[in-house]
C-alpha cells in the first residue's frame, strides 16, 4: 500500500471509528455470511433461485456443489478501493431434497467453507487492530421445506413457498455465518412457454444484526428473476437446460441504497446443467456482482460446480383389470358364446361336440358324422390304405395314393429303370412307427425279386419321406428308421446287406400338398434309388431327338424291366 493510501485508510478507519464510537456500537461484530445469494438445493429448481414445479413424489436428490467467489470483502475510503481483505472464497455443499408428498419437498445443505484468503494484514497500517480469520471451517446448516401452492403444470403458473431456516453453526467470526438463527421464507412463481420456464422470486431474509467496521448487515428483501431453456437430449445427455438469472438483496432498512455501510448485494448468474444416464447429472455456472468496485455481495467472479445424483420413481403403468371370464376358459365373457360353459377360443369358448364319438371334435373333424381316426382327419378308411375314404376314389379297393387309392391296373407294381427302382404302390406303416404292415409284404417281395434277377445293379438307396406333421427332428428319425425297417426286410430275404443304402428325409422333400389327408399319404413314401459304383446317383440316359433313338440305327430304346410274370403291357 502506498503512503497516500495508508493515510487515506488511516483517516477512513478513524472517520468509521469515530463515527462508530458516537453510534455506541461495536465495529467488530462480525456476524456476516459474505455469500448472501446460496445456491438452492431442490429439485427443478434455477441456480440459486426457487421454482415451483413439483417433482415427482418419492424423488430423492443428492448433490455436491463446489463455489469460487473472488473479491467479497473489500477495504475501501469512499469510491476508492483500498484492498480486498478476503480476496477468495471456496466453499463446498452437501446438499440433498426429498419430495415425499406432492405439495411438499424438504431439503438440507451442509456447507462448508474449504479455504478463503484473509489480507488483513492491510489493515495493520491504519492502526486498526482487529482478529484475523479462519481461513477453514463450517458454515450456516440450512433447513429448507418447500410448499407447492399452485401447480405449474395444471394452473396459469405455478406458486411455492419455501420456509428457509438457517442455524449459526458456522464461524461468525470469520464470516462464515450470522450471529443468530436466520428465517428466510421465500415464495416463487413459475410460468412455462414450451421449452421456456420463467421464474420471479421473492423474500425476506430476517437476521440479527451484523458489523464489521462500517459494514452492517440486517433484515433484508430478496428479489430475483430468471429465465430456463430446455435443449434437446443429446446421446447420453437428457434434460439439457441453459440458465440466466439475476438476484438481489437490498436492506429493509434502507431498500436500494448506494451506501457503502449498507450496501445491496446484486449478481447475475448464467450456466448449463444435464442428466448424465438415468440418474447423474452436472452443472456449471459463472456470475458476477453489478458493480464496478466488488466487494460484500458483489463479487468479481464467481464459479460454480455441481455434481448430482436424482432418483425419480419410475411412472406406473396403469394396469387394466382383467376382463371377466366366469367359465375361466381364457375367452372374455365379451367374446364367450358359452360364457358359463368352458370352451376353446377356436369355439368361440363353446364346449367341443364330437357327434361321431370318435374323440375328434367337430370342429377338427372333416367327417364329424363317420367315425375316424386322427391321421385320416376324422374320417374312416374302409380299404386300410391310410387314404380316408372321402378322398379314396376306390374307398372299397386299397390302392396306392399315387393313383388315389385305387389299385393298380395293367402295369407292373415294380419297374427297373435308369435311376430308381420304381413302385406303384405304397409300402405302409403303423401310425408313427416304423413296422411294416402286412399287405405291403407282396409289394416288397416283388422289390427282392427285381434285385435277385438284376445282381449287378447297385447299390440301392432306401429312401424315407414322411408328411409334415410333427417336429422336423422327429420326422427325420421316423423317416430314418422306416427305411431301415424296409432294408431289413429285403435282407431278410435274401439281399445282400452290402448292397442297400438308408436315408431319412423326414418332411424335406415333399411330392404334394400336407393339408390334406391324401396328399399326407403320397408324401409318406419309400423311395429306391439307384447309386452307382462310386455311391452317386445314376445319371440320366441321353435323351434322343424327337422321333429318333439311341443306339445303331433302327435300334429301339431299352423299355423299363417289370418284374417277370408282371402282366404285359397293352398296346
């Protein structure tokens, strides 16, 4: 400091002191908390403005918010700035809310003040002496429960009233709190445009009086307002808001005075805040105090920075009761023809009838008035060729499926020719087995003996194909073990085991339709292939030129080899 302004100081502090001294008061109270404006710790709140949009009920907040203040506590004659006593100031707050009921919402902030500067040794060259100051230590407990009179989303604008209640736990004499119990209500309104929030402030702050040399603080009005814009979300950012607002408090005594000894704190905040995930959230804000000469309420910069947790219950999802249902069928009463009866839905809930007495229901039945099995559909099969008589063009006769069920006339059963064994019949099966019935014995004789008068054909593959019913899994075993059922039958009789193969292709290579009972039974088949030496399937002969054929000229092409004794061909 130079000589002029340590005499300058000298005078000032002995003017105050003089003037103090006539007052009877003394000038080293203290009893200041030298941050006026504190943050708000609610929910949906501004920086350190109140709003008034309830969060939802059972909402839990927790947050830690760090607060750099520079320039608070300045030595000055007049407009002339002499010093800043306390250059610095960073605090830290606990802060945490809870919203148990919709009109209500308390909150705690636990602050605390990590390290401030102290340059009082500035006043050692006025002759003042006075104590230094903790540069550590806690501030004012804050109490804060917050009543919603309007609600925002509902009324014109939203109204809250928050009863703040600040206990002098913190260091009055370092400026860390008030001398008293301090009683700040406050009441905000809120209005919203879309995406816009407006908030307006407005409250009083009732203390004991505090001194520091000329510097007296009482009751004060606070008045703030402020403005919120919601962005939108951005990959794991949601609910991004940017933020301005403005707050002052002004004595009570003497409301807006440009006094130095009582002065009117006044700062305009901006910042930016967003949800992180679900539950995290950060803030970062600046301000300064309106002034050109900072000090007590006005400072020269001011950082804030805030991490924060925010637990919202989930919304129910309204659960609509389940429909009635008397007969417990799982068909609503609304849609129960038989409301009393229990019945499938494909019944329209009715109880299935079954008229035949076959144990088919009607509804599944294609002859619910004849007698029949599953596989058939429902209806009989009066030949047993596994084709049901309503289908079977020969219903009295069993013929292969191949020829609708009729028998084969005037062609051999069993035909040599280039690349299978062919067979105008089928062999037949036990329902979802693999034994061989009976009458396809004949047919499977007459396959013996077409190899027996053909030895060097070969080898031979068992072909297996089943209709579409069932698991495919299941179909490709069933189909396995009926080719292997027919390979065991030929060389029981006398077939070289040698010269057989066996696959299963379950339902994969289908010949005709499986929605129907007779297309079923011409996919359930046994097919003969002929492979040739190196186990491939034969290749078809070349075919000849219209009217032309193979082999030396005049020369017929082979015809297919029937088994001997077949009946001849007529022309």
């Amino acid at each position: 400091m130079t000589h002029v302004g340590k005499a300058a100081a000298l005078a000032a502090v002995a003017l105050l002191t003089a003037t103090a001294a006539r007052a009877q008061s003394n000038i080293d109270a203290r009893g200041i908390e030298l941050v006026p404006n504190q943050p708000s710790p609610f929910a949906r709140s501004g920086i350190t403005l109140d709003g008034a949009l309830a969060a939802p009920v059972g909402t839990l907040r927790g947050e830690a918010l760090l607060d750099w203040n520079s320039q608070i506590l300045s030595l000055s004659l007049g407009n002339q700035k002499l010093g800043n006593l306390v250059p610095y100031r960073f605090d830290l707050h606990l802060m945490f809310s809870w919203t148990p009921l919709a009109f209500l919402e308390v909150a705690v902030d636990l602050p605390a003040t990590l390290v401030q500067g102290s340059n009082f040794s500035e006043l050692d060259a006025t002759g003042l002496v006075v104590p230094g100051i903790n540069t550590t230590g806690l501030n004012d407990l804050r109490i804060l429960p917050r009543i919603f009179l309007l609600d925002a989303e509902k009324a014109p604008f939203g109204a809250a009233l928050s009863l703040e209640t600040r206990f002098p736990t913190g260091n009055e004499q370092s400026f860390m709190g008030a001398n008293t119990v301090v009683f700040a209500p406050r009441l905000a309104l809120e209005r919203g445009f879309g995406p816009v929030r407006i908030l307006l402030n407005a409250g009083l702050v009732l203390q004991g009086a505090g001194q520091f040399i000329n510097l007296y603080v009482q009751d004060q009005l606070m008045l703030g307002g402020g403005v919120i814009f919601r962005f939108n979300d951005a990959g794991a950012f949601h609910d991004i808001q940017a933020m301005a607002e403005t707050v002052t408090y002004t004595p009570l005594q003497t409301p807006f005075t440009s006094n130095t000894s009582t002065p009117t704190p006044w700062e305009v905040l901006v910042g930016v805040r967003t949800r992180i995930g679900r539950i995290f959230g950060a803030e970062l804000d600046l301000g300064r105090g309106i002034t050109s000469t900072p000090g007590y309420g006005r400072e020269a910069f001011r950082l804030i920075a805030a991490f924060r947790v925010d637990v919202e219950p989930q919304p129910k999802v309204a659960v609509p009761p389940p429909p009635l249902d008397r007969d417990h069928d799982g068909v609503p009463d609304e849609l129960d023809k038989c409301p009393d009866e229990p019945g499938p839905k494909e019944n329209d809930g009715c109880p299935d009838v079954d008229t035949d007495g076959d144990g088919i229901p009607d509804r599944l039945d294609a002859c619910p008035r004849e007698p029949g099995s599953r596989e058939m559909d429902g209806c009989p099969d009066r030949d047993g060729d596994q084709i049901p008589d309503r289908e079977d063009k020969c219903p009295d006769e069993p013929g292969p499926a191949e020829n609708d069920g009729c028998p084969v006339v005037g062609e051999p059963l069993v035909q040599l020719e280039t690349k299978r064994i062919r067979i105008r019949g089928s062999v037949l099966f036990d329902t979802g087995m693999a034994t061989i019935l009976a009458q396809s014995y004949p047919l499977l004789d007459e396959v013996v003996q077409v190899l027996k008068d053909n030895p060097t054909i070969g080898p031979v593959r068992i072909e297996g194909n089943t209709d579409s019913r069932g698991s495919r899994p299941y179909n490709l075993d069933l189909s396995e073990r009926r080719a292997k059922a027919v390979e065991d039958y030929l060389v029981k009789h006398g077939i070289k085991r040698s010269r057989l193969r066996t696959i299963g292709y379950g339902f994969d290579h289908p010949v005709a339709t499986n929605e129907t009972a007779l297309g079923r039974a011409k996919n359930r088949r046994v097919e003969f292939r002929l492979l040739g030496p190196d186990g491939q399937e034969e290749q078809d002969m070349p075919v000849p030129p219209a009217g032309k054929a193979p082999g030396p000229p005049g020369q017929k092409p082979p015809e297919p080899v029937p088994f001997p004794g077949a009946p001849a061909k007529t022309p």
